[in-house]
C-alpha cells in the first residue's frame, strides 16, 4: 500500500513562527481551525523543495505555516474525502512537530502523534 501525504495551510501568520526550531503551542492550537480545504498539495514519497514547490509555498505578502502528514492508503484512493479526512485527523492528533523547511516567509513541519511518557518516579 502506498503512503500519501497531506500538505495542510495551517492558519495564522507570525505568531505561529518557530523558534530554535520549536513551535509555539500556537501552532497546534491553529492545527485544530484547519479543514480539508486547506490541503495544499497531496504527494507520495519524501517532501521535495524543488523550484516549483517554493514558489507555490512563497507568498512574499504574508508568513505562511504548513504542516505534513501521512498515512498508507490504496492507490488511486488518495484523494478520496474520506482518505483526506484521516489525514486531517492525524493532523489534529499530532503534538509534535518536526521541522522539514525554514524560509523568511513560510515554514514546512511533519506532525506527529508522540505517546507521552509516564514518568513512574
């Protein structure tokens, strides 16, 4: 079964900024105002800033966030509503994320679900 990924618009500006590499708590919170109509871009494999990905990321005006995340589906189901429904389930899920791409007017994070340690002290 392949792996798909979702490109979500996050919604927010500057605030959501990372810093040292961490996002503000911001940033998930704004991961839960996001919907499938903010899927950007749907993709198989690794994520690729090729000259075309930056310049449909790039929007000199504003800062822009994006999050990706993935899950295994059948071929051709990939752009079915309910696949990306999972997907922004995942999204939602996710309480950590990993920084893919850092640029002056947007930045690129893998968001995933982290099962916390319990701390038994």
């Amino acid at each position: 079964m392949p792996h798909y990924k979702a490109l979500f618009r996050i919604p927010g500006d500057k605030e959501l900024k990372a810093h040292n590499g961490y996002v503000p708590d911001a940033f998930f919170t704004a991961a839960q105002h996001t919907t499938t109509n903010d899927i950007v871009l749907m993709y198989e494999g690794g994520f690729v800033l090729s000259s075309e990905m930056h310049e449909k990321l790039n929007h000199p005006d504003r800062f822009i966030s994006y999050a990706s995340v993935g899950a295994d589906t059948d071929e051709g189901n990939q752009n079915s509503e309910e696949f990306k429904n999972k997907l922004l389930l995942l999204l939602k899920q996710g309480n950590h994320a990993r920084p893919l791409e850092s640029h002056f007017h947007y930045q690129v994070f893998v968001m995933e679900y982290i099962e916390p340690v319990i701390d038994d002290d």
